[in-house]
C-alpha cells in the first residue's frame, strides 16, 4: 500500500479521480491523519448514488504498521506544509480559488481553522468544486500566522454593486456574467448590510455569489447602501 502523504505533491483519498471510480486502486492507499498522527485506510463508499474514495471512520491498528513521523511538539503533524486559506490576504475558503477547483492537489494543500477545529480543504470532482471536509480534526495547538494587515477597500471602487442597476440584479442575472469570469467578478452585491462578491463558477457556467460576505475594514461600509 501507498502513504498518500508520502507523494509530491501529499494527497488525501479523494484527490485522484482515478481512486474515486476504482475501488481496488482506492484501497491500495492509506495516510495519516494530522490530527492524531494514526494511520487510516482509504474505502470505496458510495454516497447519494456517487462514488468516492473515502477515508475509512476508525484508524487502523496493527503491530507492524510503519511509523509516522512524530509529530511536532506544538502543532498537529502536517498542517506545517498546509496553507490556511484564512491566513491569505485577503482571505479566502477553500472553493474560492479557481485553481483550487479544478486542481485536486492544490486543493488539498489548503485548510481553515475555526477555533481548535481544522477543516482540510477536499476536492470533489464531480462537482468541480474544492470543499471543506465533513468532519474536523480537533487539535490542541494550532499553526497562528500573523494576521494579515488590513485588506483596502479600494478595491471595491473597481467593482459595481449590481443591486443599484435599474432594475437590481444579482450575480448570475446578467448572460454575459455567466460566461465571462473577468466581468461576473467586476461586480459585487449587498443585501441585509453585508457585502458579497460575485465569483466565476467555470464548472456550471454560472456567476455565483462568493460563500462568505466581504470584509476590508471600517470603510467598506460607504459600500453599502
């Protein structure tokens, strides 16, 4: 079997597409998991009708398992490989980058915290989407960057609200938005005081609305109607 932190670029079950529709080539595989450094097989399972290469639900015990790389004193191991898609200026989650999401490997480089909780950033191919995982990994002491400096909201003044055209819109209500990702993300939109910024879906053609609302300081409120 295969440590699939072991390759270059690490990998996490559901990475290939290969291992998602193979069930033979999936559990060939194993890894680690950085929350607790214990080994874990990968299982074919199929959820709502799909089929994926999933992380088995117990750690695998044997006595002759090889052994992991102790984990670092003041981390759960691997994260320090990891780039916190919160740490990014400005920040981001895991399906916010296009490469991200058509990229299985860059997606899976990526994590958020929130609180003692990490959420590793996995890809879902039949969707073209990098998601968060399901579940957290728990740690008692986690990676904390710097945090970023502020973020300008100057950049906003580039961007159109598409709630003041006449009549109001939204993202995806434009045509040449949904296939143009240069013009969907000139614009952004506002609704119960919080901004959100339009973002090219290549996958479904559309111009979507950005999962979490945007934040850059005090003055991105002269934004907002």
């Amino acid at each position: 079997m295969t440590d699939l932190q072991s390759l270059d670029p690490p990998e996490w079950c559901n990475t290939s597409p290969e291992r998602q529709t193979d069930p033979a080539l999936c559990e060939q595989y194993y890894f680690y998991a950085p929350h607790n450094g214990e080994l874990y097989q990968c299982a074919a399972v199929t959820q709502d009708g799909v089929q994926k290469c999933l992380s088995a639900a117990l750690p695998y015990v044997c006595a002759n398992a090889p052994s992991a790389s102790p984990p670092p004193a003041t981390m759960c191991p691997g994260l320090a490989s990891l780039t916190d898609v919160q740490s990014l200026s400005p920040p981001e989650w895991c399906n916010t980058s296009p490469e991200r999401r058509t990229d299985p490997a860059a997606c899976a480089q990526h994590y958020y915290l929130e609180g003692n909780d990490v959420y590793m950033c996995e890809h879902d191919g039949d969707q073209g989407k990098c998601v968060s995982a399901a579940e957290p990994y728990q740690c008692e002491t986690l990676p904390r960057p710097p945090a970023p400096p502020p973020v300008p909201c100057d950049a906003l003044a580039t961007r159109t609200n598409a709630q003041t055209l006449d009549p109001p819109e939204w993202c995806n209500t434009n045509p040449e938005r949904q296939t143009d990702p240069a013009l969907c993300e000139q614009y952004y939109y506002t609704v119960n005081g919080e901004l959100y910024l339009c973002e090219h879906d290549g996958a479904g053609q559309m111009c979507v609305s950005a999962a979490e609302p945007y934040f850059c300081g005090p003055s991105i409120a002269s934004y907002i109607p």
